[in-house]
C-alpha cells in the first residue's frame, strides 16, 4: 500500500495531501545522493586508514621479505670480506713475499667505486638506504675481487718466472773464498780508512791478491763499465733483473762490456787497488731497487748453516773499511 504525506491546512483546519513538486523532488534525492556519498568516503577513509586492504597486505609482507633477504645477503656479505681479507692477508704476507714482489697497498684494495650519482635511480624508495647501502658494498666487494684477480695473475707470472729468478739473484761469493777468510769489512757503519769518521759502508770488503778472478754472483746483463782513478776506481754493475743490482770495484782489469750478458760465476773482471782504496781488495754490494742492502745474506748457494755463522763472525772483528 502507498503511504502517502499529509500536511495539516490551517485555512480549512484538515489534513491535505502533500503535492510535492519536481524541482523539490529533485533537490531532495540530489540531497540524499550527495550525504550517501560523503558518507561512503568517510567509511572508505576510516577502512583505510584502520585496516589494509588484501593487496596492501600483500605488498607489506613482500616488503618484510625483501628486508630479510637484505639482512641475510649482508650476513653472506661479511662472510665473503672475511674470506676475501683472508685471501688477501696471504696474497701480500705469503705468495708476494715468496716472489719479493711489493704488497698491493691497503687504499688501493679498499677504495669505493668512483661516481657521485652512481645510486641516484636507487634514492626515493621506501627503504632506499638500506639498498643503497648494500649496493655499496656489493660494488666494493666486487672491486676488491677485481684486484685480487689481477693480483694472482701477476703472482702466477712470478711464479713462471721464478726458475729464471732463482738463476738471476745474487747467490754465490763474488770471489774464491773457501776459508772465508778473505772478507774484510762488512755491511754497516765503519770507520772510513781516509777520513778517519764514522760513515756508512753499503757493501762488503773482500782482501784478495791484485789479478784475482771476481765472479758474476747471478745471470744478469752488465748495465755499467767505469774506468776511474776516483772513488770506487774501476767498476762493474750487473742488473740482474727484478730489482736487483750487484756492483763489483776497485778492480784492475774489467773483462766485460756494457750490455753483455752474463751467467752466475762467469769471470768479469779482476781484483785491484784502483780508486780510493788503501789495498788490492773486491769492494761488493747488493742493491734491491737501488738501495744497497746487506750482501751477507745473499750466499746461500755457497755457504753452509755454520759456514753463514762463521762469515758473519769474522766480518763483525773488522772495525774499519777499505774503501
């Protein structure tokens, strides 16, 4: 049954009923659609806001699992540095001191990867710290092995090239010396025999008649001739390739020629008293890189265990150079 409105007529004092018009009608309905609707955000707004839709959730828990694999790649992260320390530890202390090659240094192997902007398409995301930073670290590690790499095949070169390191470094006595009675003065500061004041003596005084045969101690090629009356008199140096030098003077006769090779124990040239030298003596020295070390540990291919201890004690009685 229709309901029908009733509004009470106060000329005629009954109830009429209420025609309502069109455009009332429709103000009203318009009324009613608009409140429908504002209520309808407000409950979409408040859902929102208190409860996540299905997809949100989905969203947020994937989220919650990328965070976790982060973690457990930075955890896989510092277990691959601490191997990679490991393998570099031994690449500087163990493989590249066996060769005497130079340690790779530490700001090198740490250094980050270059670009100011390199991580900007990673900026603005919800966690976008955490995967730059692990972008970091992957780039760094990623560097670090880069090196290493190159490093071991630089130490595989070495290791090619150590049958003819072995033939090249200085090994033997520069001059017949079965006694070791012949050294003189040895590496260290001494007493210089002209201007009577400490000084540093960078080599090792062998005595030896005038005319006795001196000995190539490694395969190198002769690098200098000089003939002098002054200083180390006539000279020798042979290099003998990676980084090492030996120098041979005061000799009285050169028997070789710049740019010769020559092989361990070949005869370049004979002892005398040339130069600044105050008897026929060998003045030898030992150079790695140019900077003169001691030759006394460098005869190990002519010297046995206590042969090396008796050498070093009779060069320590000697408190005064030749040369």
């Amino acid at each position: 049954m229709q309901k029908h409105k009733y509004r009470f007529n106060p000329d005629s004092l009954s109830f009429v009923k209420d025609q309502a018009s069109f455009s009332k009608k429709f103000w009203t309905g318009l009324n009613y659609f608009l409140f429908s609707i504002v209520i309808s955000v407000a409950y979409y707004v408040v859902f929102s806001f208190f409860f996540d839709t299905p997809q949100e959730r989905g969203l947020r828990r994937e989220n919650q699992e990328l965070l976790v694999q982060l973690e457990v790649f930075n955890k896989k992260f510092d277990h691959i540095n601490t191997v990679l320390e490991d393998i570099q530890q031994r690449d500087d202390n163990i493989y590249r001191t066996i060769f005497e090659a130079e340690p790779i240094p530490s700001t090198y192997r740490q250094a980050g990867m270059g670009g100011v902007e390199r991580y900007t398409d990673l900026e603005g995301l919800s966690n976008s710290e955490i995967v730059i930073e692990t972008a970091k670290r992957l780039d760094k590690i990623s560097k670090q092995i880069y090196i290493q790499s190159k490093s071991f095949d630089e130490v595989i070169g070495l290791a090619k090239r150590k049958e003819e390191m072995i033939a090249c470094v200085p090994a033997i006595q520069p001059i017949s010396n079965k006694d070791l009675k012949r050294v003189a003065s040895p590496f260290g500061v001494r007493m210089h025999p002209f201007y009577k004041v400490l000084k540093m003596h960078t080599g090792m005084d062998f005595t030896a008649p005038s005319g006795t045969e001196i000995y190539s101690t490694g395969d190198g090629v002769v690098s200098t001739v000089v003939q002098s009356a002054r200083g180390y008199g006539n000279t020798v140096i042979v290099d003998h390739g990676f980084g090492y030098k030996t120098l041979y003077a005061h000799l009285s006769q050169i028997l070789v020629r710049s740019g010769q090779k020559v092989k361990r124990g070949e005869v370049i040239g004979l002892v005398g008293n040339t130069g600044m030298s105050m008897a026929p003596h060998l003045h030898y020295e030992v150079r790695k890189n140019d900077e003169p070390i001691n030759p006394i540990n460098f005869y190990f291919n002519d010297l046995t265990p206590e042969e090396y201890d008796k050498i070093i004690e009779l060069a320590a009685q000697s408190g005064q150079s030749l040369d």
